[in-house]
C-alpha cells in the first residue's frame, strides 16, 4: 500500500470515504495516512523507515517501518505507541510463531497482546475495569494497527486470506496491560528473564477468551478447579498452549493460600485433564498413519477404537506445566477471570516475548 497524496483533507468524511474505497479499513472509519501524520509516527521509533519489521515468506511479502507507520496512523495510534507497534510486529516475525498458519487458518485466531513494564503507565494501556473490552485508546489502536498490517500488507482479508470460519471480536483488537501490582507473584515478563524496569509485549495466537466464574471458592485448590474444567472442556480441549488472565479477585484467595506461579501451574495440568476414552468418544482425535496409542503433541491415533484401559490414560491441556502462561488483570471487584487458548486444534505456537526498545 501506498500514501494517496489526492486525500481530499478539506472534506474528512471523503477522505475517510477514499480510504473505505482503497480497501484500507476494518470496517470502521480509519484516519486518512497523510505524510505528516506518517513521519511523525516514525519519528517516535527506533527503525529506518525501510527496515523490514515483519517477513511472510510463504508468499515473500515484507512489512517496513513505514508501511507500519501508515496503519498506525491509520488506526488512531498516538506516535509514542509506535515502538509497542513495531515491537510487536517483530515478535510476530519469529519463525516460531508461525504467522502465515495462525493467519489463515480456519480457527479464527488473533494476535494477542500483553503488555508488562513502565510503558504501560507511560502511555495508558489499561489493565483494570473492562480489560478486554472498549474504551481504551492505546490498547485499542495498536490492537487495531496489527490487525490493519495484516489486510493491508500481508492480504489477511476475510475470503481472501483469511480463512476464519467465524472469526470473533478479538480481531478487530486485542491488546492489555498486565495489573502487575495485583499479582501474588513476579510480573509475567520477569518470569521470562527480563528485569521489572524493562517493558515487555508478550504475544499469542489465541482463540476466543473463555469466562471462568468463581464467587464461592476461598481456597486455591477450591477456585483452582473451576478453571482447570474450563481447560479440559472439550470444545477447546488440545495440547496448546494456555493463558489464563486472574481477576484480582482471584489473585488474591490465591495468594492467600500462598500458592506459588509453579503450583498453580502444576495444578491446572494435573486437573485439566480427560480420559483416552472420553478423547476417543468426543471426536477429539483425528486418523493418523502414525501407529497405534496416543500421540499427545498431534492428538492423532491411527485407531479410535475405545479399548481397555484407555478409560486410565490422561489427556492434559498442554504437555506440561510451562504450557500455561499466569498473568493478572481487570477490575478489584468481581469472580470473572479468563481462559484463553492458543489457536489450532493441535499443538500450536508459543508465547513469545519481546523487549520494547524506545528512542
């Protein structure tokens, strides 16, 4: 994509009109990319306006810094949230996270973001009340910038490339603080080796969030439970990886009960569990040339067949404890917490973690 310099600036609603015309938008109304407004977005980064941030090289197409600058005008960024952006795009670009899969899939995932360390406050991502939903500029926009990087540089577009057989709201934007001062533990990215003064995005291809309700349990095994139900349901059974997101309400009985990250960890794996039998007659396995017995990394057998003993084999979400990512957010009031699955019905991609860099 290119800058139209025949925006017609006088008259806004035409030049919003244009940008719907070009095919540049989401659905909703975009800010027309004028120069000014794209230098100055890049101005606030640490890149070379052709330094490639972003490769697909299953079709050989490249994002640069001012192709990312043009869509994060275009989605309402503030240019001091730009190296969040390019930070992003660059996690995105590690070969692990597999974006030209997660992309197209059928599955409907998006870029999850998560945002820890002192940029949060420095340029208002939120972390409390309505986490996840409207009213956030920064978590916002550079939600809505990846998900316009995609359709407008790499033709993520619904019917084109993007093969999402329902898609859900999240791919319009999905980007939030973590409420590290709600935490029982260290903040997520300290758990991953980075200091508490870095700034951090943590990415996942996620699937829909699923709402875990618990007003009644006191204790962590008590709540604990609930969530590791809604990991083993079958509708999002797999061996992905897991982000839960405790309320802190949650947080807080769990951290009255002195529960460690890693006791947590080990818990939920222990408990979101199923039996072989119950995998084999839910339809959660698929035929396989691989032999018989389970296979927990593809959930492929090459017979479905229900025999004795299968009903004594668990089947875990995930494949370990590290599989399942803790992080803490949303409004002090409330039992509502979070359960996020990475997308594909089969092992998927990790969480990958980035240092922001800022000039």
């Amino acid at each position: 994509m290119v800058v139209r310099n025949d925006l017609q600036l006088d008259d806004p609603w035409a030049a919003i009109e244009a940008c719907y015309e070009a095919g540049w938008s989401d659905g909703l109304p975009v800010v027309p990319p004028t120069e000014p407004l794209v230098e100055a977005m890049l101005a606030n980064g640490v890149w070379p306006r052709d330094e490639v941030l972003l490769n697909e090289p299953s079709r050989d197409l490249a994002v640069s810094a001012y192709k990312a600058a043009v869509n994060a005008v275009m989605a309402g960024c503030r240019p001091e949230y730009f190296p969040v952006v390019g930070t992003v795009l660059q996690a995105m670009n590690d070969p692990r996270f597999e974006l030209h899969g997660n992309a197209t899939s059928t599955g409907g995932s998006t870029v999850l973001i998560a945002i820890n360390g002192p940029v949060r406050d420095e340029i208002g991502v939120h972390y409390k009340e309505n986490l996840f939903g409207p009213g956030f500029r920064a978590n916002a926009t550079i939600g809505r910038t990846v998900r316009l990087v995609l359709r407008n540089c790499l033709s993520v577009i619904p019917g084109v490339m993007d093969k999402s057989t329902q898609g859900w709201a999240g791919k319009y934007a999905m980007c939030f603080g973590e409420d590290e001062a709600s935490s029982p533990w260290e903040p997520f990215h300290v758990s991953r080796g980075y200091e508490r003064s870095q700034s951090t995005v943590t990415i996942m291809a996620a699937e829909s969030g699923h709402n875990v309700v618990n007003h009644g349990s006191a204790t962590a095994d008590g709540l604990l439970i609930t969530f590791a139900d809604s990991m083993a349901a079958f509708g999002s059974l797999s061996s992905g990886r897991s982000l839960i997101v405790f309320a802190p309400e949650h947080a807080r009985k769990i951290a009255a009960s002195g529960w460690s990250r890693a006791e947590v960890q080990e818990f939920l794996f222990e408990h979101s569990a199923r039996s072989f039998a119950e995998v084999k007659r839910g339809g959660k396995v698929e035929a396989s040339a691989k032999g018989e017995g389970f296979h927990p990394e593809t959930w492929m057998l090459s017979d479905p067949t229900v025999y004795p003993g299968d009903d004594q084999i668990m089947v875990r979400r995930g494949t370990s404890p590290a599989d399942i990512a803790l992080m803490v957010g949303g409004g002090d009031a409330g039992g509502h917490s979070s359960f996020f699955p990475t997308w594909s019905r089969q092992r998927s991609v990790p969480l990958i973690t980035k240092e922001i860099i800022t000039p």
